[in-house]
C-alpha cells in the first residue's frame, strides 16, 4: 500500500466533518450575513417587501447555509426566503427569527 493511499484511508471522512463544523461556524459568525439579514430586516420593518435584498443579496449566502449542520439556521433562512413575495410584516418576523439565532 502506497503512502497516498494509506493516507487517504486514515483521514476519510474527518476533512468533510471538519470543513462542515467550520462552514457552520462562519455562517453563525459571518459579519457580512448577519448586516445582510439586519438590513432586510431594517428595510420591512419601514415597510418594504425587500424582494430584491432577499433574492440578490441573502441568495448569495444560500450554498453556505444549506451546508451548515445547524438546522435551525437553515429553516430560519428558508423561512425568510419563503416570505420573499410576501407582506412587508412577514418578512421583518422571519428576518428577525433568523437573527436571533445568529446572535
């Protein structure tokens, strides 16, 4: 058995883990994400629907999510994206959901 291959069957699976903790990690504490979804929340809670931020700007970070482990998160940002369409009140409750998860 080759160095490479011997290599590979000791560290299978433990990259993949720790690439997901880390992503989730970031996610949580992304400085960017959090602006984004405090000004989507801002802007609905003066009335605005805020379809544009909601497609645009929150579908940005739509791969980083779905992979983060945290399902909470996760449902909380498809909740927000679900209320794209809908009532300027709406969005603010599921924007302001998903903000206080990331804390």
């Amino acid at each position: 058995m080759n160095l490479r291959k011997k290599y590979k069957q000791l560290f299978k699976g433990k990259t993949r883990s720790n690439d997901v903790k880390l992503i989730s990690e970031n996610i949580a504490a992304d400085k960017e994400f959090k602006e984004t979804v405090g000004m989507i929340y801002q802007g609905a809670m003066g009335g605005n629907q805020m379809v544009d931020e909601i497609n645009d700007e929150l579908g940005d970070y739509y791969e980083d999510v779905m992979k983060s482990p945290n399902d909470k998160i996760k449902n909380a940002f498809a909740n927000l994206r679900s209320q794209m369409y809908e009532p300027a009140e709406n969005v603010a409750g599921a924007a302001k959901e998903l903000l206080d998860l990331l804390g």
